[in-house]
C-alpha cells in the first residue's frame, strides 16, 4: 500500500464534507512543520514567509482536487477507467466533468492571487533585508522557532476556512443550487476586487514614497499623502475588507440550503450559525490580528516612540482615522 493510498483511506471519513476538509487543514501543518525542521536547524527564517504563501496555495489545491484523487485512486485500484481531472474553465461553462462549482474556482483564484503577491514580496524583502526581526528572539529557541512555524499553520487554516470549506462541499450537492447570480455573490466578489485594489495602491504609494526619499526627493519622516492621507493604515483596511469579501460569497454557499447538505447537517438554526461561524471566523481573525496583535499596534508604537511629541505627526494621527478610511 502506497503513502497515498494509506493517506486517502485514513481519512476516508463517512462524510464527504470531512474528507475534503480535514486532509487540506492537516496538510497546512504538514508543510509547517517539514519547512521548520531545516529552517530550526539553520536558524534562518529566510523561507518562513514563503512557506506560509506556499502554504495557501497547496491547501487550496488539495481542496479543490481531493474528491477527483479520491475517485482516481479507488478507479486504479479497481482497474477501471480513471476519471478526468475537472475543469476550471468547465466551472462556468457546466461541463466541469466530475465538477467544480464557479465559486470554488473564483474563491480559490483569489487567494491565489492574494497569497503569491504577499509570498513574493515578502520573500524580496527578506532577501535584501538578510533578517526579520520578529524573529531576534526566537530564532535560536527550536521550541519558540517551532511554535512560530505551526502558529502560521493556524493562520493560514482560520484565513482560508471559508474557501476550504466551500471547496469540501460535494460536487453532487453543489450542482444543485439554483444558476444565477446571488447577492452574497456580487457583494463579496466588490469587496474582494475594492480589498485588494486598496491594499496594493496603499502598498504602492508607500513603496513611492521611501523610495523618493531615498532619493531625497522629500525630507518627510512618516507619510501623509494619498490613501494614507485618508487612513493611517490602508493597507491594513485593504486586507481586511478583501477577506470580508472572500467570507461573504463562500457564507452565502454555506448556510443556504445546499451548503447545509452538502455539510452534513441538518439545515436548523444551529447548523447555519456553523456555516456562519466558518465564513466569518477568517475576517474575524485577519481583524484581531490587525488591530490587536501585529499590525496595528507594532507600527503605531514605533511611530509613537519616534514621533509622538512632534505637533505635526499628532494632527495627523488626530484626524487621520487609523482603519476605516474618512471620505
């Protein structure tokens, strides 16, 4: 018996929404854990931030191509035909072969899209930078390394709950719902499209802006211009609402009568406040890390210690919102 034979039969669970689910989040602590023990070794956090993006991208595939594995593998076993791979331009045509909804394409598309600008960025950075220094403390603590490694696995499940869960559903009971196009649908993909435009403008701005001081174009010490005019943290207020949008069209799927179905569960207030909690726990998540851990509070008390007494940065920060933007 092949490691994947033995895989897919361990979790061959008697609901098809588990079988799906539950190997894609096992998989993000997989490849934790195989990129920190070289990582731990060399005490370099070089690929800590590429793995994470890596990470998101190998769990969305898995979720999406699982139950097509699945068939393939007991196809093999049997000597029989083994089906086709479905078709990602099939999702929205409706000959998909063993199918794939268009949301799971569009839902995975975007993370996609969202994980590899992040990864690549930040692998440049680190790449020219050397070092990370959130990193100083821990780097030569394996435990504290290790637990840095799984805590990202974490991050990455709870982001991509929604579209993990969404892309679990079976493909029998995701034919079903009615075609069209549904509110949850238009208002997520807006949110999504406004997220991601108002991060990667943000992003631009203040790359511009340190690099034209560099090249002592200006002698400002903090930027005021642009979006960060409107927000003290745009980029921040992008990627929230781009997770938002994400939450939203794969929210609408999971607590409608298919979702509930498709999930195992009976289709009663308990099991739509589930489908709920699994949508919104990934904006929720990406907003406490934002505004409580990582984000927010790192940059402010940096800014803060440099700046706070000067009248200039106080009238900013005074009427500056730090999230949502002033119109």
């Amino acid at each position: 018996m092949t490691l994947l034979t033995t895989l897919l039969h361990a979790t061959n669970y008697s609901n098809p929404f588990l079988r799906t689910l539950v190997p894609s989040i096992s998989l993000a602590y997989g490849i934790q854990g195989l990129v920190a023990v070289p990582s731990i070794l060399a005490q370099s956090e070089r690929f800590y931030d590429l793995s994470g993006s890596l990470t998101y991208l190998s769990c969305t595939a898995l979720s999406l191509y699982l139950p097509t594995l699945r068939a393939r593998a007991a196809a093999a076993a049997l000597g029989a035909a083994k089906p086709a791979w479905p078709s990602l331009l099939g999702a929205f045509t409706g000959k998909a072969g063993t199918g794939l909804n268009w949301r799971q394409v569009v839902l995975s598309a975007a993370v996609s899209v969202w994980a590899t600008r992040l990864g690549s960025y930040l692998f440049r950075r680190i790449s020219a930078d050397g070092s990370d220094s959130r990193f100083n403390s821990i780097r030569d603590s394996p435990p504290k390394f290790l637990g840095a490694f799984f805590a990202q696995a974490t991050w990455v499940t709870l982001c991509l709950l929604p579209v993990l869960a969404l892309n679990s559903l079976p493909a029998t009971k995701l034919s079903t719902i009615p075609a069209g196009i549904a509110i949850t649908d238009i208002v997520g993909l807006l949110l999504y499209v406004g997220g991601l435009s108002f991060e990667i403008t943000a992003d631009r701005q203040k790359n511009q802006w340190v690099q034209e001081k560099k090249e002592k174009k200006h002698d400002e010490d903090f930027l005021t211009r642009g979006l960060w005019s409107k927000s003290r943290h745009p980029n921040y207020f992008g990627e929230a609402t781009l997770w938002t949008g994400i939450a939203t069209l794969a929210g609408g799927v999971l607590v409608s009568n298919v979702g509930q179905v498709g999930m195992g569960l009976a289709g009663g207030v308990g099991g739509r406040a589930l489908g709920l909690l699994m949508a919104g726990v990934s904006p929720a998540f990406v907003t406490f890390l934002l505004l409580k851990v990582s984000g927010v509070p790192l940059s402010e008390r940096k800014y803060d210690k440099r700046y706070g007494d000067r009248y200039d940065y106080q009238q900013w920060k005074k009427n500056t919102p730090m999230l949502i933007p002033k119109l």
